[in-house]
C-alpha cells in the first residue's frame, strides 16, 4: 500500500491529491480526464468554440492533467467529418488556443493523436454511429475508404480496408511525428498516442486484424513495430522534457486475440523508445465497447494497469467506470496505477475532482477549487455544519 505520509494534525491526506512529476512536467494531482471525441468540428479539422468551453471547464474542474479528445494525424484516419485534427500547419493556432484555455483553467494541457484505421468513415453517434453510406453521402458526409493492416472488416457489414502499403505505413509513421511537433508548437505539455479500441495502431497489434506476412505482421515482434516505430517518431518530434502517454486496449478480451503478456512485452520496448505512461483500456477491436450493454464492474480496467505496471516497470494510468473518490484513491494507493482518468464521470459532472478533493481531505480540499469558488465554498460548509448541529 503506497499511502501518503500521515500530517502530524492527523488531518486526512491523500495519495490522489498529491503531485507527480512527469519528466519535467509538475502534475499537481493524479486525476486526468479521458480523452473524448465531441465530433464537433466543421470539417477543417480544428478545435472549435465547443471544444474551448468544453475542455476549459474541465481543467476548472481540478485535474491535474486533461486530455484532448483523438486528433487525426491525417484526414482519412478521422472517425466522423466531424472529427478534430493535427494533421497541417495551418491548424495548429486553435490548438494553440485550445491549449491555452486548458492551462488558464489551472492543468496540464494534453493532447491525443491517433489514426481510426479500419474504424474511420462513421457515421456521428446520434446519426447511427454505423458505416458512412449513400444517404449520408447525400446529405454532404460521404464515405471513404478505409485502410489498415489487413484487408478484414471490423465488423459483419463495415468496410474492408485496404490493406496498406510498406510506403504507405512509412508515410503513416512520418505522419504521426509531425501531429506530434505540431501539438509541441501549439503548447501541449502531455501526449497520448492512441493504440487502443480498434483503431489504426490496435489493428497492427492484434493478429485477429493483423495478418500480414511482411515485416509489420506474423509474430508479435513484427505486429508491434508500427506502434514502437510511430512511438520512436513521436519521440523523435516531441520534445523531451514532455512526456509521452500511449494508450493500448492490454487485452482484445476475443478468443485467439491480444492478451495482457503482449502488452506487458510491448509495454518494455515503448518504454525504450521514449513512452513514460501506460494508459491501460481494453477491447474494441471489433464491436464498440464503451456503449455495450454489458454489466461491469467499477475499475473494471484496473488489474491491467497493475499487471502491466509490474510487468513491464512502468507508470500506468487505469480507466474505466471509476467514480468514486474513495475507490480512486485506493486505486493509487494500491499500486495498481500511478494516475486515474476519468471519462464520462466529468461530463456528468465536470467539477467531479474538486468534489473528490473535498470528500477526501475534508475543508483543506477547498483548497484545490479556484479560490473565488472555495473561498466561499469552505465558509458555507461550516456554516452548514452549525446548522445541523443546531437541529440536531
Ligand atoms: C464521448 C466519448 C468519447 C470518447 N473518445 C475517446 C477518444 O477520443 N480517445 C480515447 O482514447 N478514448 C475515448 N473514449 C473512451 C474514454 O476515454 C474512456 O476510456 C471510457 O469512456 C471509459 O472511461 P469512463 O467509464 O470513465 O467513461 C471516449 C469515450 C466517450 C464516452
């Protein structure tokens, strides 16, 4: 149990609630909010006015570090016509303000960079979230063709990609450097490379979707080298005081699929190109999983992140239905991760940290809101234990 050192007033303390230096950037706490695709832009691909108010609130909200949703590091790895990217210069000025409202909010601005692969051309989730197709081509979102490592649909009815080029994959590798120096100069402090739930890197990682022959497919030292060679080049164009997150699905939870001791030996070598943090989801390969009606558990994700942080000796951040202050707490406390993101919580309650700070340290955590709310926050709190005490 890793428990933070006992003040001598006796005063509650908490592990959640204390910093974390990643290479030289201070995290002032170990809450992160998830990375969440808004599909709100207009189709050029950058940050709009929703995405400001919106991730701005949630660095208000009091974690330490928040995540941009996925920007595609070219247009055809987006998800949606409606999907953010990073993939030319010209885009980087409302990045650069998106960052900025981030950090005026009072965290670490972090940013996430992926290609959708075989999962890209979709349709929004509140026009269907299935494959683009002729009707929605004649409302102005026409599809197009996806790529990935083998030519085999997500899913029964999905596109088959095109099974992509040895070229192809280099200028992919190229292409996530350069999102990467793109977000570097727009003031990005954190960078999370999105290798997880279906997408393009996943899909080179799984031999369900992988199987190729050459040198980026047969064995797992060949289906793990796009991923080290797009961590390399991230690396390569990142600077290096910042640190790198990667974000794997630890398992495909499928039969014949990706298993936790893959992503524990993955794990080591992204270690040795340059990644500080593990960020451990699960599944998506093939059916969408944070929408399936399936019964889970709280932390459901959890145990990954321990078992690839004492595997591979590494920090991990856990994700996955974690909710309650207490339970993020012993989630640090116990090992099993060095950071904690919280994904939907912060939309249902995008002030989630600061009420977690309270609930953990009592009146000292109104010292983690913004002093013009807790000022006044801590005083109504006393006053409103007088009034019980007098009712009582
Ligand atoms: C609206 C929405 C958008 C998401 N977009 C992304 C994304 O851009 N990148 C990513 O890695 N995960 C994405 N996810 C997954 C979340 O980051 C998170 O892993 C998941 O919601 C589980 O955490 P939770 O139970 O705290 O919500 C998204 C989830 C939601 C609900």
């Amino acid at each position: 149990m890793n428990a933070p050192a006992k003040s001598s007033t006796d005063s509650p303390t908490s592990l959640l609630f204390s910093d974390l230096k990643l290479r030289d950037v201070e995290v002032k706490n170990r809450v992160v909010i998830s990375p969440m695709q808004q599909y709100a832009s207009d189709q050029s691909g950058e940050p709009q006015r929703w995405h400001l108010d919106h991730l701005g609130r949630l660095a208000q909200g009091g974690a330490g570090l928040v995540f941009t949703e996925v920007a595609a590091v070219n247009q055809d790895g987006r998800n949606t016509h409606f999907d953010v990217g990073l993939w030319s210069d010209a885009q980087t000025d409302n990045w650069a303000r998106l960052a900025d409202a981030i950090n005026s909010g009072g965290s670490v601005a972090g940013v996430q960079i992926g290609h959708c692969g075989r999962k890209a051309s979709i349709q929004t989730p509140w026009a269907g979230f299935g494959p683009l197709g002729p009707a929605d081509a004649a409302r102005g979102e026409a599809p197009w063709q996806v790529v990935g490592p083998s030519p085999i649909a997500s899913n029964p009815g999905w596109p088959v990609p095109a099974e992509l080029t040895i070229d192809q994959i280099e200028t992919l590798i190229d292409e996530f450097g350069q999102a990467a120096r793109r977000a570097a100069q727009a003031g990005f402090q954190a960078l999370n490379i999105h290798g997880a739930h279906g997408y393009l890197i996943h899909s080179f990682l799984s031999p369900i979707s992988n199987q190729r022959q050459d040198a980026y497919g047969g064995d797992r030292s060949g289906r793990i080298r796009f991923a080290l060679k797009v961590a390399q080049a991230v690396r390569a164009n990142w600077p290096g005081h910042l640190p790198i997150f990667f974000r794997i699905s630890a398992i495909d939870g499928l039969d014949g699929g990706w298993e936790i001791d893959d992503s524990i030996a993955l794990a080591i070598e992204l270690k040795k190109a340059g990644v500080d943090v593990m960020d451990c989801s699960s599944g998506g390969l093939t059916a969408r999983t944070t929408t399936a009606a399936t019964p889970r558990p709280e932390g459901y994700q959890v145990p990954l992140a321990a078992a690839v942080r004492a595997g591979a000796d590494i920090k991990t951040m856990a994700v996955g239905l974690i909710r309650r202050p207490s339970y993020a707490e012993s989630v640090v406390c116990e090992n099993s991760a060095d950071l904690v993101a919280i994904g939907r919580e912060s939309l249902n309650n995008p002030f989630w940290p600061l009420h977690a700070a309270v609930e953990l340290l009592g009146d000292a955590g109104y010292a983690c809101w913004p002093h013009r709310y807790g000022w006044w926050l801590e005083r109504r709190a006393s006053q409103l234990r007088l009034n019980e005490a007098s009712n009582a």
